[in-house]
C-alpha cells in the first residue's frame, strides 16, 4: 500500500518502493498542499547534480541521455534519474525499437529511475514541477538528475536556471536555424554538442558555434563544443568529459552571485505558488472566476482585478 501523507510516502521512497517515488512525483504534478508538504520536505535536503539536456525534437537527446546514463554510472554517480519534459521523448513509449530495447536495460536496473513529466494542468505548470521534482528526487538519495527539454522555449530557459550543468544538443546543418533560436540555445549552453557526427557537416558547424560563441559576452566558462555519435556512443566519454570540467568549474568558483541568482528564482516560483493557490482558494475559486469574468466584460482591468483578490499592492 502507498501511503498519502506526504512524510510516509517520502519515507516508502526512501526505503526503495518506486510505487511511492511515482506517487510522490505525481503529488508534485498536481500542484495543491501536497505538493507543498513534500517540496518542504524535499528542500531540507541538499540538491543532487542536476544535467540539463535540451535542444530541437529529433536532435537526439534521448538517445545520448541514455548514452550518458550508462557512463555516468560507470564509476560517477551510484545512482541517475531522467525527467523527460520532451513530449516526443521515446522514454515516454513512442520510442523506436531501438531506444525502447537500450531503456528496458535501463528500466531493470535499480540504479536508474525514468520519469516523463506532465503538467496535470494546475497553475503553474511544469516549470514549478520540474525543479520541486528534481528536488524530490535529490532528497531520496538520487545524486545526479537529468532532466529532458526540448526546444528554446521559456520552460528551457527555466530549467536551465535550475540546472547545475545545461548540454545544448545541436546537429550538423545547425548554421540553418534562424539566430533567434540559436541565441536561445547560446544562452542556456554550459556544453554545446554536435550530435549525428556520422552526418556531413560538422566542421561548419563547429565554426558557425565558435563563431557565436565569440560573439557572446566573454564569462568565467566558455561553452566547450563536443561533436557525438550518440547511437554508436562515440565521443560520449568527451562530452562527460566536458560535464565533468563544468562541474569541477562551478566547484572552483563558488559565486554568491549564482547563488543569488538561484534563490531568487526560487522564491519566485514560490510566491506565484503560494499567491495562486490563495486567491484559487478565497471563496472557493468564486472570487477568481468572477474576477476573470469581470476583465473580460472590460469592467476591470488587471491590476484592479489583482487588488480585489489580493488587497493593495
Ligand atoms: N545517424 C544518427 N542518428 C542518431 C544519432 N543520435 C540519435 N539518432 C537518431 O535520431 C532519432 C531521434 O533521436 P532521439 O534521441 O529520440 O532524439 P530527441 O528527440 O532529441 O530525444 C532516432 O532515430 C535516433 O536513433 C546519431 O548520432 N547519428
Ligand atoms: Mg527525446
């Protein structure tokens, strides 16, 4: 039986039930007071390492994720969890055969835990889920968290915020792509790759990236460039590699300012939490409804709307 307080589900989790991670992860999902007892929880304890890997659909981040998975667990981390925010993930079953054969390997073995993430359509959404989750799953003992995307969307950006290390996966022919896309990715990127490195094209590529990345701002870490056969696993030792060193960069240059930066955003995805699930409960959602009904009558405007709920600013 899986337990419901949130304190016993955390402790089933612990002892190893992956009933009650999942339950606890969905808690997350849906947003509400259990959501908030376990993220509580979850926060008292330290933060795993969390990987992002994001980029276009297809671009193959799947597939190195998985590459990525069995190298780490390859004398790094005791332990890895996968959060796919990638519709279009095969982990989440629309896999071809390949990917789904290389992940029962994974989905057998006790040191790896895969989950795709759904918003379950509560206020807020995945870009509060993704990083409670994460925090979760570093609470119950998971050291490294990888977490999915896809895309240069303000979920990525999110999560790259809350993410230790961000691989931004690229293919040959990305010197295509329009530069708002680019400059998306070339904000988010701590390690660039170039997946499919069995194709043509790589070495425009590389310059087309180099090219940008001397353009952007110089900082402490310039984004390295890892060219990759993720289905072959050719250069997958490279690309740790490079993980390993923006690890050991942030390790060496501890920096308020990042730390800052990180609890700020927190705070702020929990002020939103904390705002909407008040003024959702005030009269039981009556005084919401009537405030969105108002604003679309033109009988107020945002800001009044906000102050009828919330009192002044
Ligand atoms: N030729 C080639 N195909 C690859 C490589 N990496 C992934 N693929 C294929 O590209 C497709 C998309 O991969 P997937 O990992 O699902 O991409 P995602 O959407 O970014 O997660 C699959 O058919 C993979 O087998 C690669 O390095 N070379
Ligand atoms: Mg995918």
């Amino acid at each position: 039986v899986i337990p419901d307080d949130p304190d016993a589900l955390l402790e089933a989790a612990r002892g190893g039930s992956r009933g009650a991670l999942a339950r606890a992860l969905t808690l997350i999902e849906s947003g509400g007071e259990p959501q908030r007892a376990l993220a509580r929880s979850a926060y008292a304890a330290p933060a795993p390492y969390a990987l992002g890997v994001t980029g276009p659909p297809g671009a193959g981040k799947s597939t190195l994720t998985d590459r990525v998975v069995a190298a780490l667990l390859d004398g790094i981390a005791e332990r890895v969890a996968v959060l796919c925010v990638d519709p279009s993930s095969p982990f989440t079953g629309g896999a071809i055969l390949g990917d789904r054969i290389r992940m029962q390997d994974h989905a057998t073995d006790p040191r790896v835990y895969i989950r795709s993430m759904a918003t379950r359509g509560h206020l807020g959404g995945l870009a509060l889920a993704v990083p409670d989750a994460v925090r979760v799953l570093g609470a119950l003992g998971w050291g490294w968290v990888i977490v999915e995307t896809v895309g240069v969307g303000q979920l990525e950006v999110d999560v790259a915020a809350t993410a230790d290390t961000t691989v931004v996966v690229t293919n040959p022919g990305w010197g295509d792509s329009t530069q708002a896309a680019k400059a998306g990715l070339l904000e988010v990127a701590d390690v660039f790759v170039i997946n499919k490195a069995d194709r043509d094209g790589v070495a425009e590529t590389r310059r087309d990236l180099e090219q940008m990345l001397d353009l952007s701002a110089p900082g402490a870490w310039r984004a390295p460039v890892v060219a990759t056969v993720a289905t072959t696993g050719e250069g997958v030792d490279g690309l740790l590699g490079a993980i390993l060193d923006h690890r050991d960069h942030l390790r060496a240059t501890p920096s308020a300012q990042r730390g800052l930066e990180r609890a700020r955003a927190e705070l702020e995805r929990a002020l939103g939490a904390t705002l909407r699930s008040r003024v959702a409960g005030l009269d039981g959602g009556a005084a919401y409804d009537e405030q969105v009904a108002a604003l679309a009558e033109g009988r107020t405007d945002p800001y009044r709307a906000a102050e009828a709920l919330l009192g002044p600013a």
